[in-house]
C-alpha cells in the first residue's frame, strides 16, 4: 500500500507543516529575499518529501532481493549422518548482506519449493553463509532436496536473510540480566550465532540442549567448547525435560531463546504461567495448533478441486492432501509464501503479515487462515 501523507491530512495538520512558497522579504530591507529563508525554502522543499516518502506505509509481505549462492563446503554435522550443513559464497562475488543472530535465508530449490533455513555461522563472517538441514524423509520434500541436490559446486537461489526472531542484547532493547538458551535438535540452528554473540559480548547465558540421543544432536562438538554453560541432556539417558529444566534456574530478569519440537516449547510455555520476570522468544519447527476451529469447505478454482478442512486441520494441509505440489515454506504465516486470492467467501484472517489492503484485495495465506463461514473459493 502506498499512501502519499500529504493527502492524508488536512494542510493545518501536516505535522511537517508546509513548503515555503513565498520567500518572505528581509527584516531589516537589506535584500529583497530574506537569503536565510531562500536556503530554508530549498532544503525543506528536498527534506520533506524525501521524509514523506520514507514514511509511506510499507508491504512488510514484500519479497527481498533473490541473489544466487554458490556451495563451497558441505559436512555431516550430527553422528546419525543426517543433517548435513552447507557453507555457501556469492555466486557473482558481489557482496553478501550482514546478518544477525536468529535469521534464516529462503532457499528457492530447483523443483520450485521454498524452504527457510537458518543460518548458523558466525554473524561477523562477511563472506560466507552457513546453514545446516535434516534429512525428514517422510516431510514435504525439501530436506531430501538440499541433501540430493546441493552437492559442493552447485548454485541455488536464495531471499533473505531475514531475521523472525532477533536477539535483544541485554541493556540494549531488553531489561533481562540473563539469557537462557533452549535448543532441542535442529533447533540448534538459529540459536547457534547466539551463543557466538553471548560470548563474544560477555554476556551472562547457559543453555539446554535436549534430544533424542547424543547420535542426533548436530554441531555437539561445536558447542562443546562453551564448556559448563551449556547442559546437554538426551531423552534416552535422562528422560524428557520437565518445564523447570528447561528454563533453569538462573533469578530473573530472564530472556529465553528457545528453538525445538512443539512439545518441548509446549512445555516452556506452560512452565512459564505466571512467571513475569522471564520473556520468552521462540521458533517453531512446525505450523501451530489450530485454536478454535471449525470446520469447512474450499474449493480450489483453477484444480476443480473441493476440499474438506477439518476443525484442528490448516486449509494449506487439506489442500496439500490433494495438491502437493501447492507453494509453503514457514507454515507459521510470516514467509507469505503459501499465499492465494479468495474469489468468493469470508476470510478468519490469523496471519501478522498480509497488509490491510492486501486483505482487501481478497489475499489469504492458507497455512493460518480460515473461513470465516463454511466456505471459500481460491485460485489455486
Ligand atoms: S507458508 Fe509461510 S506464510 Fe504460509
């Protein structure tokens, strides 16, 4: 959405008031145009439209430039061989975007999928990405895609980075005196330029790192040099962590970075009722329970497909059901990528991310989304 400010309020209240358009004339008669005010006039007539413009509400859905990776390292970073982590220059050696803890980059595969990843390099190595993927090979079929096809040498094409989950530095956005960090297998990813950053700043932090075995945990050697901060705890020799274990017990103010399953942030969330004095920052691996719904109908205009979208069930999932090859990538309602356009019915929009306008142009994106009533139609 584009809006110009100027139109939006009446010339008395433009809060940046208006242009000079007549130079009044020297207080004491010595010219006839006040020079003061001839500069004045010609600087605010530049500054305030560039300040309007920069003001303008802006697409946050709106796509970041794509640029082209080169692979250059690829290793196996858990002891089961199945997450493997890629290290990728510019293509075209132009230079790569900073980055800071807790982004992810877009990887456009060649079969057209989407998926993010995070990147878990050091934040202040400005010429190279790190990402790392597990191989899920009863998933949607990107992970399988980045093991068999992103070989060292092979280019693919990527968004980003873009950061859902940035760290506040304490004393710097945020009032905590600790962090905590809790990874629970892949999660690792985003948390990892995290603790580089804890440490590098000297932070006060500890963190859980949980599960299933020792065999499944990426990057233990690497974290193993942080030393006592970090606990290592696995499901078959020490049980699944209680919510006390995973937050810890450091006193409060407490910043929580947590990365995992649902049923571990489950159990963060739960464990954190009433506790005030820890903020709790996290990813999922996964889509979000649906909460409150009830079931319906969409009918997928351009498949001549209808499809049955239970109560507890994303439309993206039912539509996935029939039509596999349907775009997604975060199904967490912020990358946009599962986008459509209602043609007939009522949206329960659930998302942060489409714009007013956008919603009024009838877009949806499938992954959180519903119908407001028992039916919609999309183009899809
Ligand atoms: S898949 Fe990312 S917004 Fe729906």
């Amino acid at each position: 959405m584009t809006e110009d400010p100027s139109e939006r309020y009446p010339s008395k209240f433009r809060p940046w008031g208006e242009p000079v358009t007549q130079v009044p004339p020297h207080l004491y008669g010595r010219w006839k145009r006040d020079p003061l005010l001839r500069i004045a006039n010609g600087f605010f007539s530049v500054t305030i439209p560039a300040f309007a413009h920069l003001m303008r509400p802006r697409n946050l859905a709106e796509p970041s430039t794509s640029r082209d990776l080169k692979v250059v390292a690829r290793e196996i970073v858990a002891h089961d061989k199945d997450v493997v982590a890629l290290t990728f220059v510019s293509a075209d050696d132009t230079p790569l975007p900073r980055w800071t803890p807790g982004a992810h980059l877009d990887l456009l595969l060649p079969s057209g999928r989407m998926r993010e990843y995070s990147l878990c390099g050091d934040p202040a190595d400005s010429g190279s990405y790190r990402i790392a993927v597990r191989r899920i090979p009863d998933g949607g079929g990107g992970s399988v895609e980045v093991h068999e096809t992103l070989h060292v040498g092979a280019t693919v094409t990527v968004k980003g980075p873009r950061n859902g989950m940035p760290m506040a530095v304490p004393g710097h956005g945020s009032s905590a005196e600790h962090l905590r960090f809790v990874a629970g297998g892949i999660g690792i990813t985003p948390i990892l330029p995290m603790l580089i950053a804890a440490e590098r700043l000297g932070l006060d932090w500890s963190m859980l790192y949980t599960g299933r075995s020792t065999d499944t945990i990426p990057f233990i050697e690497e974290v193993e040099r942080f030393g006592d901060k970090i606990e290592i705890r696995t499901d078959d020799v020490h049980g699944i962590p209680t919510p006390d274990v995973l937050i810890g017990d450091a006193p409060g103010p407490v910043a929580l970075y947590a990365c995992g399953p649902v049923p571990m942030l489950e159990a963060l969330r739960v464990g954190l009722i009433g506790r005030n004095d820890v903020e709790l920052h996290y990813e999922r691996f996964s889509a979000p329970p649906v909460v409150d719904g009830k079931p319906f109908t969409a009918t997928l205009s351009e498949s001549d497909i209808t499809v049955d979208v239970a109560a507890d069930e994303t439309l993206l999932a039912a539509v996935l059901k029939r039509k596999p090859d349907a775009a997604y990538s975060c199904k967490q309602g912020f990358c946009g990528t599962c986008r459509v356009t209602v043609t007939d019915g009522l949206v329960d929009h659930r998302d942060q991310t489409l714009t007013p306008f956008e919603r009024d142009q009838g877009q949806m994106l499938t992954c959180v989304s519903r119908a407001a009533g028992d039916h919609l139609t999309i183009d899809l």
